[in-house]
C-alpha cells in the first residue's frame, strides 16, 4: 500500500503568525479527513521548520485543491512544498491482510 506525503517547508515567522489563518487552515484539514482523503497532519517541532500531512492513496487532485486553498501557502507561512509517495508496509491505518 501507499500513502501521499505533502512536505510543508516553514517560515522562520510560522509560529508567531499562525494564529490568525489557524482557523481557516484546521477546517481545510478537517473536511479532508471527513472525505476520507487526509491521515495524518502536524508541523514537527524544536525547530518548528516542516510540516508533514499524509494522504490516503490517489488523493493528489485532493492534495492540490488543498494547496492551492491553504491560508498558511497564500499567507507565506509555508516557503515551500512537495509532494511525494510513500511506500507504508506496516501501521495500523493499513487495511488488515486479505482485506480486499
């Protein structure tokens, strides 16, 4: 199976100004959940530099919509992005064996 990481490169600024599109930013990521499209997301911290978000399988389309509507990209507080494939072979959000 495979996952789709979107890698968020962050501003030196990201935690001082977040605040004011947080809101805006968490429902984006909330309603990608609710579709069935979003596993996982959060910045990693000390630095506070990258954010990781991981994807379900064939959400790419999802991925760009979500990009091109996150108040954190128009806003500056992500410097940069990328978009690459994950190849998960164990964990518990795989479906269980023989589960077609």
């Amino acid at each position: 199976m495979t996952h789709v990481v979107l890698e968020y490169s962050l501003a030196d600024t990201y935690l001082e100004r977040r605040g004011e599109f947080r809101a805006a930013h968490l429902g984006l990521l909330e309603a990608a959940v609710e579709r069935g499209e979003l596993v996982l997301a959060g910045a990693l911290a000390d630095p506070y530099d990258r954010a990781l978000l991981v994807w379900a399988e064939g959400s790419e389309d999802a991925i760009a919509a979500f990009v091109a509507a996150d108040p954190y990209v128009a806003n500056g507080l992500v410097t940069d992005w990328r978009i690459r494939t994950w190849n998960t072979v164990v964990g518990t959000a795989l479906p269980a064996a023989g589960t077609p």
